[in-house]
C-alpha cells in the first residue's frame, strides 16, 4: 500500500493508529514495509481498540511459509470473563499475498533481514500492522541517526521560531 500511512485518512475509509514502535527506527534501518493484517480473537480486537498492546518487544518469523508475529503482548479486554479470555502472549498468524511471503522469504533468507512491526492500526474496520523488512543498526549507526533526527528538529524548530518573529517584526 504505497503512499498512505498509517493515521491518515482517506476516501475508502479512515485508520486509527493503536500503537507504534518508535524504538524499531531507531535500531534498525528499515528497507521495505509491508501491510499485513493479523488473525485475532473477539477479546484481543476489543483490547486493541482500548490500545491495551505492547509493540516494542515484538518481531516476526517465517514458520512453514507462513510469517507469525512473536511477543506481541495484548493485555486481556477489561470486560471479558476469566474463562473467555485470551493468551495475551500467544502467536499471532499474519496475512500476507503468497507472493509477497516469497520475496520476504527470499530477503530474510539471502540478506539475513529481520521483519519488526512498526505499527498497529485499524483500517476500515480490521486490525492491520506495518511491517518493516529491516537491517540491525550498530551503535555508531544509531548516533549517526539520532544526530540527523536532532538536526531536522532544530532547522524546523529554527524556522519556526524566524516566521513567528518574521511575521511580528513586519508592519
């Protein structure tokens, strides 16, 4: 799904982000990402929608040609009975196009990539996560990412300052 993200709405419908894993980009160089729903159980969608998830830890893996998303922790819904719950911790089965599960297969194969989710949304309705085929980052790497981060933050933060006193000081 090329040119929408994530948060932004559009003609079809609107997406509501649940959660995001702001640590992924900053340990790893993200070379691709994928839209992926998951198959989940009626207690896990209710616990979702309260945002009641913990994406930081979470990784993906390839089992019998199908990609699994691991320790993603969806804490049981609040309302739900002991005997009706879910395993917070358990296995969660990705849904991907057969031929995308190939080339993800064949890169993390080839490269020795990881698949890491990005973020957790809902997409007309259906719980979808972003994920991001992605390369380790060294420590050195992660300054390096941190420093540019800092940079574009003080060149925005410096044009806003100089429109705001631009705009005051004319007159």
């Amino acid at each position: 799904m090329a040119g929408s993200k994530p948060g932004s709405s559009n003609e079809q419908g609107s997406t509501k982000v649940v959660a995001t894993n702001r640590r992924a980009r900053r340990d790893y160089e993200i070379l691709d990402e994928y839209e992926a729903g998951l198959v989940l159980v009626g207690s896990e969608v209710k616990s979702l929608r309260e945002s009641n998830v913990t994406l930081a830890e979470s990784y993906a893996r390839m089992a019998d040609g199908e990609l699994w998303l691991q320790s993603l922790h969806i804490a049981p819904y609040s309302h739900a009975g002991g005997a009706s719950g879910h395993d917070p911790d358990r296995p969660k089965k990705l849904l991907l196009h057969r031929g995308e599960l190939n080339r993800i297969k064949a890169r993390l194969e080839q490269d020795r990539l990881t698949v890491v989710p990005l973020s957790l949304y809902f997409k007309q309705g259906r719980a979808k996560v972003l994920l991001g085929l992605a390369r380790g980052r060294r420590r050195a790497d992660k300054r390096q990412a941190i420093a540019e981060q800092d940079a574009r933050r003080e060149a925005r933060n410096e044009m806003g300052r100089t429109a705001k006193s631009g705009g005051s000081l004319s007159g």
